[in-house]
C-alpha cells in the first residue's frame, strides 16, 4: 500500500497517541450529557451521559475512575458499552482508578463505540481519562450529534430505576438499573435526538419522597455533577428542541400532601426550563406508578396531580400526555417500576407527542 506522506502522518501520529492514551477532552470524542472538565479528563454523574468515538483497532481499553456517592447506599456505577450496533454490554466499575477493556475484535476495521453511564449520580461520578486503542490504533472523529436535542427532567422512572429486573420482586440494586431503555432514551433514539437527562430516584419539585432528602430536582437541575452543590451547568452551551417531564410522583406518596404548593412549584420550574428554551416543545407528563389509593386508601393521589398538571401546561402551552399503570402482560421491573414493555409503550406515546406539536 502506498501512502501520500500526509495520511502517513496521520496514521502515525494516531498510533502514537493511542499507545499512550487520548485524553478524555479530545476533540475526535463526542460527548453526550451534561459533562465537567478537569485537567483533560471528562467527569460526569447525570444517568444516561455518553461518551462516541469511532476508531480503527483490535481492542479498546479506557482509564476510568469511579468515586461513590456518599448516601445511605454503598454502591457503583455500571456503564453500558456498545459496539457498532450491537447489543449493550454492562460492565461495572470498582472503586478507585483502573483500566477497562471497552472492545475487542479484528484489526484493520472501523467501527463506532458508545459508552453510556446506566445508572444514577446516587451511585457515584465517574471520571474518563484515557482511551488507549490497541493494533492499528488510530481514532477517528466520531460521527456528528444529531441536531435535535431533548432534555428530560424525571425521577426513578426516567432514571431507570429497575428498569433491567425481571419483575417486581427485586428491589433497588444497581445491577438493576438502566437508563438506556427508559421510555425518554427510546424516544431520543426514535427522533435521532441528542439527550440530556437530569433525573434522580425519589426527588420531586417541591418535596422529596424522602423527607431527609432536601435538594428537590429545581435545586439539582443547575449542577453539572449534582451531588455537588458547587457545579454549576451554563444552560446557554445546549439549548433543548424538546423539553419532557416527568414528575409529581414523589411530592404526592407521603402524607401531608399540599395541592398549592406542589402546582406552584411547579409552575415555577416549568416556567424557568422555558425561559431557557423558549422555542421548545414540551410536554408534561403524569407518570404510570401513581395510584390514587397511595400513600392512603381515599388519598385521590393520581388526580391531583394530574389536575395540578394540567392547570400548569395549559398556562404555559405545553402538551399533557398521561401514562396508565402497567398491564399484567407487560409486567413491571424492580419494585413495580416499569420494565422494557411499559417504557416501550410510553416512548411510543412520548414520540407521538411530540410528533404532533
């Protein structure tokens, strides 16, 4: 083969950088999800984040770090790696910095490579330094974002939460987790939209299902990496086409609920994400876990959140989309969230939504 000296440049100085590592900022790596940089590596806390890049190689490794999340739960990030358009493979991390086999196949070929962080900020930031590619070893420009952008602003549901069980008996574990196959990632896919996902477990806009919990989901929606009250997000760097929520769940399953006071947070919020993003498409919607006999029999949980919900998207133009509880048939995740049918069928519901703003 004979190479004009330029491509031989490129060549070699791609099988240079790769042998010892490329740095987690380079340009020829795109990134998806709210991201920090730090000293060349790239950190990130926000389930669903992703990290693209296409390469030519055998085997792809990264230097990563993973760095929990100090809670009542010990527990570890799990990413999601998938090649080309193969299935997604979970791998997990340990504690502390180590090297990763992301990929492995034949030289020679060219292939993409999407690493995608499938569970939430309460298992902990993660932090990639270097990519190193081995046998030809040469990374190319990841393939373009789409130019749609979607954010999505949810809790459990939109997070994951259970989303990889195998029914309702199992309960909160990370193996479990999987913010890839939600109902907001399945729609994100449907509309070759580039996704942003600011949703965390048992958060709400006024209150938190966990009375210990302070930091309501306005709160956390300004951070980069959220459980860091310091990082802030400059909301001008991506400015969202569609703009979904899901929430209300958590501010309505303890007692004591205050019909004025969720709606007016709510419209609070809703109004600040516009103001944002004041040509967005958005669409609030009321999740499929509410029940109106929860927290207590007569509670009408469900509809008042639906009537807040609807009072706050009619005052703002926004689309109402509700979503039924799921059917014995298509059965349900880790501690009744809903698993791969019911996020089918809300992202379906979801695409056809806004499909018709």
């Amino acid at each position: 083969m004979i190479l004009r000296r330029g491509a031989a440049l490129l060549v070699a100085l791609g099988l240079a950088a790769c042998e010892r590592g490329v740095r987690a900022d380079d340009p020829r790596l795109r990134w998806e999800g709210r991201t920090d940089r730090d000293a060349h590596a790239v950190r990130f806390a926000w389930p669903r984040t992703a990290v693209h890049l296409r390469y030519r190689g055998s085997r792809v490794h990264a230097r990563i770090t993973d760095h929990a999340y100090a809670d009542r739960i010990p527990d570890h990030d799990v990413l999601g790696v998938q090649v080309d358009d193969g299935p997604v493979q979970r791998l997990a991390l340990a504690e502390g910095t180590h090297e990763y086999t992301l990929a492995q196949g034949a030289d020679g070929e060219t292939h993409t490579l999407r690493v995608v962080k499938l569970t939430e900020a309460e298992a902990g930031t993660v932090t990639l330094r270097t990519v190193r590619i081995d046998g030809t070893g040469l990374l190319l420009a990841a393939p373009p974002a789409p130019t749609r952008r979607m954010l999505a602003i949810g809790d459990s549901i939109t997070a994951g939460y259970g989303a990889a069980g195998a029914d309702a008996r199992c309960h909160y574990d990370v193996r479990w987790a999987d913010a890839d196959t939600t109902f907001v990632s399945r729609a994100a896919a449907t509309l070759h939209a580039d996704l942003q996902v600011l949703a965390w477990s048992g958060r709400g806009v006024w209150r938190n299902l966990n009375a210990e919990d302070r930091e309501t989901l306005p709160v956390l929606f300004s951070r980069t990496i959220p459980t860091e009250p310091a990082s802030r997000w400059d909301a001008s760097h991506w400015v969202p086409d569609d703009v979904v929520f899901n929430v209300g769940t958590n501010d309505v399953m303890r007692a004591g609920f205050d019909d004025g006071r969720f709606e007016r947070a709510l419209d609070a919020f809703v109004g600040r994400v516009m103001a944002l993003a004041p040509r967005a498409r958005v669409v609030l919607t009321v999740g499929p876990l509410l029940h109106d006999d929860v927290p207590a029999s007569g509670s009408r949980s469900r509809q008042r959140v639906l009537a807040a919900h609807a009072r706050v998207a009619a005052r703002h133009g926004a689309t109402l989309l509700t979503f039924g509880a799921a059917s014995n048939a298509e059965g349900s995740g880790c501690d009744h969230h809903p698993g791969a049918a019911t996020h089918a069928r809300m992202a379906a519901a979801l695409v056809n939504a806004l499909r018709a703003q």
